[in-house]
C-alpha cells in the first residue's frame, strides 16, 4: 500500500500524571512511561522528559536520512547514531529562566552505505535541513553539530 501523506498534518500525544514525577503518555496507541531518576525524586521507570527529545533526535536521524538516501541513488544497510548533549538546567531546577536550554548538541552518525560516495555526501549535507527534530533545536539556538562516517570515512 502506498500512502499519500499531506505536507502539513496534526497528531496528539495525552499524558497523565502518575506521580509528581511520573507521568503515562500515550501516541498511536503506544503507550510511553515519563519519569525522573530516583536521585531526583523519580522512580525511574523510564527516560526523563529531555531524554525524549533526544530519542526523538535520533529517531527522526535515522528516518530522514534513510528517506534522503533513496532520494539521492544509496541504500544504507546499517546506521549507529550517538548524541552527546549539554544541557543548561538552570530553568529545570527553578534556579532561572533561561533562552537555550540545551546549548549544543553533538550527533555522531556511523553508516555503511551501498551506491554513490556524492549521494551519501549529499545525504550528510542535507539532513539538517530536513529533520524536524534537528530543525526545532536549531531555532531555539542549540549548536547542533553532526559528525558522519561513512564506510569508515570520518568526514
């Protein structure tokens, strides 16, 4: 089945607070625990709420650059993505407001890829461009930086 997306859709996501620190959210029917580790009051019974968006940084990597990889003639057959980030908690702990909460972000993307070495460049320099998750970071003032190798190549 091909399915026709619309470019500009809507989706929700419901929570519930299970505690002071645990909340239940829900998306497409999948079910996502929220909580803070137990040396900060939370029962640690999953990633706290700035993990996520991480998780969804890399989430949304891996999908996009897939998608810009059949765009541009290569196939990845495998992609490992680590995310090394500095986060200013001031404004979580009620110390200060503060503007850019996590004031840089470093993504280490390691792939292997089949096709053209220009298509896999091309990928490297437009994925910033399309992640939604990256592009959101970005305008908030977070220095995202993306570090590839590729077919060993650090480039």
């Amino acid at each position: 089945m091909n399915v026709r997306e619309k470019p500009i859709w809507k989706f929700k996501v419901d929570a519930q607070q299970t505690s002071s620190t645990r909340s239940v959210a829900e998306a497409r029917g999948k079910q996502i625990i929220i909580d803070e580790p137990i040396q900060r009051g939370g029962t640690d019974h999953g990633p706290m709420p700035v993990e996520y968006v991480f998780v969804g940084l890399a989430g949304c990597t891996h999908v996009v650059s897939n998608k810009l990889a059949e765009a541009n003639g290569i196939k990845f057959k495998d992609m490992d993505i680590n995310i090394a980030v500095t986060m200013d908690s001031h404004g979580t702990r009620l110390i200060k407001p503060i503007d850019v909460p996590f004031p840089s972000v470093l993504i280490t993307i390691r792939a292997d890829y089949e096709g053209p070495r220009e298509g896999a460049l091309k990928v490297k320099e437009m994925l910033r461009d399309y992640c939604a998750v990256s592009k959101m970071l970005q305008e908030s003032g977070t220095e995202v930086v993306e570090s590839w190798v590729l077919n060993g190549e650090a480039l």
